[in-house]
C-alpha cells in the first residue's frame, strides 16, 4: 500500500539536474506516432496509466524515454515478464512489439529536471524508494505524488529522472510537454529501429539476449 499522502507543503529543497543540449533518448512508442510527440491523453484517476501520467487532475503532455536503449527495452517491454522456474529464458511475445518502434531523440535545449535518484533526492520530495519502485498497482498514487511534486516545483522542473526499475543501471525520464520549449525534442531518424523489420527483430533479439528473454517466433 502506499505509504501516505503528500504533505500540505513542501519544506526541503528538491535536486537539479540539466540534461544537456544534444544528450540521446531512447523511446519505445507505436509507428502510427510520431516520435516526438508527448501523450496528450490523461490517464484515469484510478485505472490503468503509468508512473507519472498526467490525469484529469493535472493535465499535462507527457513523454517517457530512457537515456540509453536498454532502459527503454527493459522499463516498455519486460515490466511482466517471469522467469521461466525451469531456467529457460523467458519468452517476449510477438504481439508485444507489433506495430512499434525505437526511436532515437536528441535534446534541441538544455532542460532541467528533478532527480529522484538517491536517498536525498528522495527525502527532498517527502519520500523513499517506493515512489519509483512502486508495481502498476499503486500507480493511482505515484501519480498524485507527481502532481504534487510539479505543483511545488513550478514552473521549473522540465520533468523527473530515476533509476529504471527493470534496469538499476540506466536512468529513465518522463518529460512535461507544458513545461517543454518547442523543438525541445529531434528526432533522430537514421537511428531507428522498427521491430517489424528482420533488421529491428535482430537487434532487439541482440538488446534481450543479456536478459535473458528472447523473442517469440
């Protein structure tokens, strides 16, 4: 369960982080849209929705990316994926990447956002690992939390980076489209992977290999 409702004010002093102009982000997203584009559909108070969307309560563009591939692999497609107890590698489904593409995004101006990273990045915000550590479950609640961090950190704070749950290692982004100057965001095209092509199907094959997870026939 989540571990309490955000504070009337907020009384520490939240980290800085610039992600610099012409720093890469790597996106997982569906052909039909454009690689650049921020979600402009607010998720349901309590359904469905990821870890810091927007909803009715707080409607904002918002975008998700990984400053390296393997975030964006592992944080869109291995959230519910088991080890087999038999120890063969785990199995993506086909259908789980139908229809969609990485993409590679360059930053066309330095943004600042508030990083959840560490203990003290944590505690600047009232909170603790479960804010970024929290299953789809609690959702409803990390996104409150998010409304409140914006709300307190306006008009500043561009977006938030955290460690990637799937992959400790690499650090993921969700960044605010309202707080966003435009051409924020370039795509990269001659990087993209699209993954209904035999080319995009290897090099995922090649990014999942290490995890042990492979892609269904």
């Amino acid at each position: 369960m989540p571990n309490y409702r955000p504070p009337e004010a907020l009384t520490g002093t939240p980290g800085k982080v610039t992600l610099a102009r012409g720093t890469r982000l790597h996106r997982i997203h569906a052909s039909r849209r454009a690689a650049g584009d921020f979600n402009p559909k607010p998720a349901h108070c309590l359904y469905g929705g990821g870890r810091f969307d927007a909803t009715s309560c707080d409607a904002y563009g918002y975008l998700y990316a990984g400053l390296g591939p393997a975030a964006a692999v592992c944080e869109t497609l291995l959230r519910s994926l088991p080890f087999d107890p038999s120890g063969r590698p785990r199995v993506l489904p086909r259908r789980a990447v139908e229809g969609r593409r990485l993409s590679v995004l360059r930053l066309g101006a330095d943004l600042t956002v508030l990083p959840l990273v560490g203990a003290r990045d944590l505690a600047a915000v009232h909170q603790d690992t479960w804010l970024v550590h929290a299953e789809a479950q609690e959702y409803p609640y990390t996104r409150d939390w998010a409304h409140w961090i914006r709300r307190h950190t306006a008009p500043w704070a561009q977006g938030l980076v955290w460690p990637s749950k799937r992959e400790p290692a690499e650090r993921t982004v969700v960044l605010f489209g309202d707080r966003s100057p435009v051409g924020a965001l370039q795509v990269e095209e001659e990087d993209t992977v699209d993954f209904d092509t035999a080319e995009g199907r290897e090099w995922l094959d090649s990014v999942l290999r290490p995890y042990y997870v492979q892609l269904a026939p």
